[in-house]
C-alpha cells in the first residue's frame, strides 16, 4: 500500500453510490473539530446564523462575536449535525475567520465554498454542497450581527 492510500480513509457509499476518500486534513477537522459550541458554553454571540434541514441531513448553526471597532470576527462557535464533510467544512471555516486577528465582516460575507474546501485540501465532487452550508451559515450570523447593530 502506497503512502498515500495509506493516509486517506475509505468511506463506503450508500445505496450503491461509489465509494470515495478522505484526506488527512477532513478526517483530523472531522474527528477533532475546532471551536465546537459546547452545550452550557457561555459564549457571547453577536450574530448567528442557521441554514440546512433536518430532512436533507445536514443542519448547520454558526455563533460569531464580533470587535466593535475594527469590524472583525473574534469568535467563532458552531454546531453542525450532517456528514463528516459538514462538520469539516464548519470546522476549517470557524479556523479561517478567526485566524490573524480575525476576518472583517466584509470579508466574511465574500468567503467563497471553494476557499473552505481549498483549505480542507479537496472535498468528493457530491460533498460541495457541505462547504456551502458553512458559508451560508456564516453570511447569515454576520446579518444578523449587522442588523443588530443597527436597531
């Protein structure tokens, strides 16, 4: 077995889809997921945003607090319930818009689902819509945040 088979997990698929693989970096984001909100984590959101449906599998919400004066996201929570490329995908976002300071707002709501997926190291073609629900989730906590700062 070659190194590379050997650091990708296979992950057999259901109802005779193919099978596909994951790298290291979406199982290390998948079984170690970054910035987690924690049930009775005291956790001051300034915006959150929830997009997905419990019927289609994958429901995401995402938490972010916000610095006031520089408009940059300092935290970042979330919880996702879905697929292994979900969580990975909340994960690695929550990591890019805290890191460095953290990201403006305006450039949150411009965070594209192939940086997310970029940064993972590639997602299976039939994962792309995971890395979308994580930005979607994203652009709404920041409207939210916007349109509380606002009233």
């Amino acid at each position: 077995m070659s190194n590379s088979q050997e650091k990708r997990i296979d992950v057999a698929g259901v109802c005779g889809t193919p099978s596909w693989a994951y790298n290291d970096t979406v199982k290390d984001h998948f079984f170690n997921p970054r910035n987690l909100l924690k049930d009775h984590e005291d956790f001051d959101a300034g915006g959150t945003g929830t997009v997905g449906s419990p019927a289609c599998g994958d429901v995401m919400l995402v938490a972010i607090s916000v610095d006031a004066k520089t408009k940059r996201i300092t935290g970042c929570r979330w919880r996702t319930f879905g697929c292994a490329s979900a969580i990975a995908s909340t994960s690695m976002m929550s990591i890019m818009v805290t890191e460095n300071g953290g990201m403006t707002l305006a450039r949150a709501r411009r965070l594209k689902p192939e940086e997310i997926i970029d940064r993972l190291g590639g997602l299976p073609d039939r994962k792309y819509h995971c890395s979308v629900l994580g930005h979607e989730a994203l652009r709404e906590a920041v409207e939210d945040y916007l349109n509380h700062e606002l009233s």
